[in-house]
C-alpha cells in the first residue's frame, strides 16, 4: 500500500495509528469468501508488513479439519486468488504458524467455551493482549446467534476506551428489507455496542471510491459546479460479465436489488451527493451519507412502472462463449421471478440537486465488468459553436471504479487545420499508469481499518436502515406483481430494452462503457 501512515479518510484525533496486537477469528473458514478475498487480503496485508507484530488467525467452521489441512486449502485459495502471485514460501512458511483451525456447530455453547479458552492460549503464545476481530462471513440468518453466543462465552467485551477490545466485522446483507434490518439491529445491539460494529460494504474499501471525497472536497474546481445549476443528470452503473456462478440459493434469496443495488450502489450516489462533512471523523462522514439518504424522494407508484425496470438475463453470448440463462442456473426455480439486472431513476430532494435525476443500473451477464460514476453537465449555451457544429457534446466527468481505475473528463476540442470541425476529447487519469501499481484489494483496507478501530468505511446501522426504506415499498411492490415478461435480455446484451426506453423518455441515453 502506498502509504502505511495515513490514508485521507482516517478518523481524525485517533490516539494513535499504533496498532494493537489481536487475533481475527473468521466465522464460515471454509466458505467461498474466505478463500478468494479474506485469506488473500490477510496475506498481503502480512506480506506488505501491515499487520501487527502479535497477529493470529483462527477459522471458526463446521466441518472437522486439522490446523495444517486449513492451512494447506488456504495456501492453495491465496495461490488462485491473490493479487500478487505465486505465494511467497519462505513468508508463508512463518505466516501459517499463526494461523489455526476451531471446529464447532455454530449454537453450541461448548464450542464457545473451548474457542474462549483457546484464544487465550493464543494469547500467552503470540502477546496478543486479549485484543479480538470476530468476522462473520456466513448466512445472515447466524448473525444474532453467534453474537449472543460471543457474548455469553465473555468473548464480546463491553465497549471500553482502554484495555482489550473486540470487533465484530459483519457481511452483507444486513436485513432483508426494513423489517428485518430493524429487528437484525435491535437483536445485535443487545449484545454489540455499535462502536464494536463493523458492517461490511467492501465497495467502500475501493481505492477509487475512498478517492471520491478527496476528489471532490480536495479540488476546489469541481465543488461550485457540483449542483443542479451546472449538472444536467448522473449515472452509476455496476456492470458485471459474469453470471450467479454457484450462488443460485443466494441469488433466489436476493436478487440484484438487495445484492448490490441497496447497498453498493447507494454508497456510490451518497458519496457523489453528499455535502462537505465538517471533519474527517467518521461520524461527520456518515452524518452527511445519511442526510443523502434521507432526502431520496420516496418511490411513487408511477415510478414502480415507469422509472424502474426489472430484468433477467436469459440464454445469450458473451466472452466468446454460449452462456445458459439465469432460469436455467444451478439451484434456481426454473420459473424464478428474481431481477439480475435494475435500472431506476433517483431524486435527491435537496437544495443542491433539486431536480437532477440519478439514474442507476446494475447487472449480471451484460456485456462487461465495468463500474463507474459519470457526471453529465449541462450543455452549453445554444450560441456560437454549438449552433454551427453538431457535434458538441456535454462535457462528462467519468469516475471510473473498476477496472481500469481512473477518472476522465470529455471536452470539446477544435481539430487541427482550417475547416475547424469541433470533437470531443478526454482527459485521462489512470491509476495503474500514474502511481505504477494497482490498487490494494478493498478487503485489505477493511480488514485493516478494523484493526485500527477506524469505522469510517464501514456502513453505520442508519445508513443501512435508511436505504431500505428507500427500496421496502418497491420490493413490496414486486412481490404483488411478477414480472410477464422474464427473462427479458440476453446473455452479453447491455438488458432489457425498456431501460434504454426509460432513458429515451426522458431525452436521454444510458453512456457506453
Ligand atoms: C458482491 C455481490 O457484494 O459484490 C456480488 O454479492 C457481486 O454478486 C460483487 O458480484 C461485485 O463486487 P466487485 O468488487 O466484483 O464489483
């Protein structure tokens, strides 16, 4: 990483950036999270020296294993997965010393006990000072009850400035919809103050989307124009090649709405909306996310209809290759009403962007990985250029998330020689190509601010809460009303038509990725 000291986002008037000894226990080690993004991300987080000194690791799962066979399946995930590859032998040789397996169902009480007693002779044989990270990367449904079960075997703490503390880490999706998001936050908060609460939404963890806010409130040239006088509309995209793979019993649950519309991508539209926080801290940061989130123009019946549009990706084409459709998928009802792909239209009723709509569309199996933020400004005056030439176009601020991390602005450009046509040009910034490396994984961020006790980047429970509210009534909606027309796009195609229509309607068109 490139600078271990600081990152811009840090909370403010921390202590210290020492870090504290501790010993990250994974809930669901043998799940497919851990293997392509946590043990990656504690491997280079230990290969790049940023972790601390006195550090275990300990996977927590159901199934009977030795330390070493944990060990060994995951060197072999770190050999697939990791950003930096091979694995390095003589440093893993000395890391997977510290790293041990603990057997136990996950409601029982014994398991519990013996995991108490275990980490603690963890601690005399690695100093790690009674420090704890819990990560629960299993169903949703085992949250309350292994938080109740920390609790009681006296391994979650009471939150206190001094002394050992412990962290909860906890994966997407919180809830379901509002109703079970509040019940979720209600039966946690029993036993986890939300100092010791960690929600994982590791789109925040993207070097790209940390740099949003510097972007904006580090530049003085883009703030003033940052408002509906000057911009003409916003689209967020998350557009993703690959298909539900082996998730099929997830995806029946989820659908792209809960899976990455309700929290990714409004994490993106709170970022580029929100209004200067007054400091770093991450309650300030989250203060303004939540205001966004709060002046979001509730969804009408109309819009259920006309601004969102629901798919699903059937047979189709892509990467060079047949691809069966989502309906066709291991584990999914062959008559499944589940959208992989939702495109909608946002009002942030607010001084700033009254009247500027915020388009969003996310989506499996469209024709490539792409995610980014594109702000559309105003076009120019119809005077001068713009009345003899055809060709100007608004000049557009692409935030490009992923891949190919950077950030690009269109302008209009005269071309060399006397007839003086106009054409659009880009300025470009590529991350890759400017700092000479690509970015860490956004799980080595986490991961680390979590050790460092700095929440910024993880979602606080009205930030989730507030955005369900925001998708509850449609969802609502979806479920009185199957869609006729599933599957509705093909495989490799950019979705259903009706979204570009929707866009149409409005004199617009979703931007080319
Ligand atoms: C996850 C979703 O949270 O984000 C996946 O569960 C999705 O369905 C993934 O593919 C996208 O993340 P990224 O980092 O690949 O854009």
């Amino acid at each position: 990483m490139p600078n271990q000291s600081s990152h811009p986002l840090e909370e403010e008037n921390r202590a210290s950036r020492t870090i504290d000894p501790c010993i990250v226990v994974i809930f669901g080690a043998t799940g497919d999270l851990t293997g392509r993004k946590l043990a990656p991300a504690l491997y280079n987080l230990g290969k790049d020296g940023m972790l601390p000194a006195n550090f275990a690791t300990v996977g927590f799962a159901r199934r009977e294993k030795s330390h070493q066979e944990f060990r060994d399946e995951l060197k072999e995930d770190i050999n697939s997965y990791s950003r930096v590859k091979p694995i390095d032998e003589p440093f893993w040789k000395n890391f997977q010393e510290q790293i041990f397996y603990h057997r136990s169902e996950f409601d029982d009480d014994a398991g519990y006990a013996a995991l108490h007693d275990f980490l603690e002779t963890l601690d005399s044989r690695f100093a790690t000072r009674g420090n704890r990270i819990f990560y629960l990367s299993v169903q949703p449904k085992f949250f309350p009850l292994i938080i109740e079960k920390l609790r009681k075997a006296g391994l979650i703490y009471d939150h206190k400035t001094t002394g050992p503390w412990s962290r909860v880490i906890i994966e997407k999706p919180f809830g379901h919809d509002s109703e079970s998001a509040n019940a979720l936050q209600q039966e946690i908060s029993k036993y986890l103050d939300e100092s010791q609460t960690y929600r994982i939404d590791h789109y925040l963890g993207k070097e790209t989307v940390q740099n949003l806010l510097v972007f904006r409130f580090a530049n003085s040239i883009f703030e003033s124009l940052w408002n509906y006088k000057h911009i003409d509309h916003v689209q967020i995209t998350v557009a993703e090649d690959i298909g539900i793979g082996t998730r099929g019993h997830f995806f029946e649950e989820e659908g792209l709405l809960r899976d990455v519309v309700q929290n990714h991508m409004m994490q993106l539209l709170s970022l580029v909306a929100m209004e200067p926080p007054v400091s770093l801290s991450a309650s300030a940061i989250r203060d303004e996310k939540v205001k966004v989130l709060q002046s979001i123009r509730p969804l009408s019946p109309d819009d259920f209809k006309n601004h969102v549009i629901r798919g699903q990706y059937g047979p189709g084409y892509i990467n060079g290759k047949d691809v069966i459709g989502y309906s066709q998928e291991k584990d999914v009802n062959p008559k499944s009403h589940v959208e992989t792909y939702l495109a909608l239209r946002l009002f942030i009723d607010n001084w700033r962007w009254a009247g500027v709509p915020f388009y969003l569309r996310g989506g499996k199996r469209l024709p490539k990985r792409g995610s980014e933020i594109a702000i559309i400004f105003k076009d120019a005056p119809g005077v001068l250029f713009q009345q003899r030439d055809k060709h100007n176009d608004p000049n557009i601020l692409a935030i490009r998330i992923q891949p190919d991390e950077g950030i690009s602005l269109k302008i209009n450009c005269k071309v060399p020689g006397p007839s003086s046509p106009i054409q659009p040009v880009k300025m470009d910034f590529r991350y890759g190509s400017y700092f000479g490396q690509s970015p860490p994984e956004a799980y080595e961020r986490l991961i680390w601010d979590c050790i460092l006790g700095d929440s910024t980047l993880f979602a606080r429970a009205d930030e989730v809460t507030q955005s369900w509210q925001i998708y509850t009534p449609l969802l609502e909606f979806w479920a009185s009303q199957a869609p006729s027309d599933f599957p509705n796009y093909a495989a490799g195609s950019w979705g259903p038509k009706q979204s570009d229509e929707m866009m149409a309607k409005d004199h617009r068109a979703w931007r080319l990725l």
